[in-house]
C-alpha cells in the first residue's frame, strides 16, 4: 500500500513557518521591551535621587569604550 503524504508534509511546512513566524515577533517584542524598560529605569532612578533631598541630579555620562589600538600589518 502506498499512501499520499503530501498532505501532511504540507502541513508540516505550514506550522514551521507560523511558528518560526511567531518567535521571531516575540523575540522583537522581547527587544523593545528590554530597551524600554532600560529608559524607565533610568528615569525611576532619577525620580527617586530628585525625592530622596538631592537638589541637583547631573545627567549620567554614557560610560565611552576604549577605542580598539590600530595596529598596522
């Protein structure tokens, strides 16, 4: 007996691409909620210093990479 499994391989194919579809949504909600929640940390943080009696809260500055050594071959 010889059975047909084209069907089936279709809906193998069919629930593989949703599913990849699917986590990479979630994987870019996942990103902009991270990044998100880095800037209200941020802010809370400020909020909290400015309540607590501090009077002036300065701007952190973006802490600056070392710069790679350019090296000549």
């Amino acid at each position: 007996m010889v059975h047909n499994t084209q069907p089936q391989m279709n809906l193998i194919n069919f629930v593989s691409v949703v599913s990849g579809i699917v986590l990479l949504i979630m994987y870019i909600v996942l990103c902009v909620n991270v990044g998100n929640t880095r800037k209200d940390a941020k802010e809370q943080i400020r909020l909290l210093k400015k309540i607590a009696g501090e009077k002036e809260v300065e701007e952190e500055t973006p802490i600056q990479e070392p710069k790679p050594e350019k090296t000549h071959w």
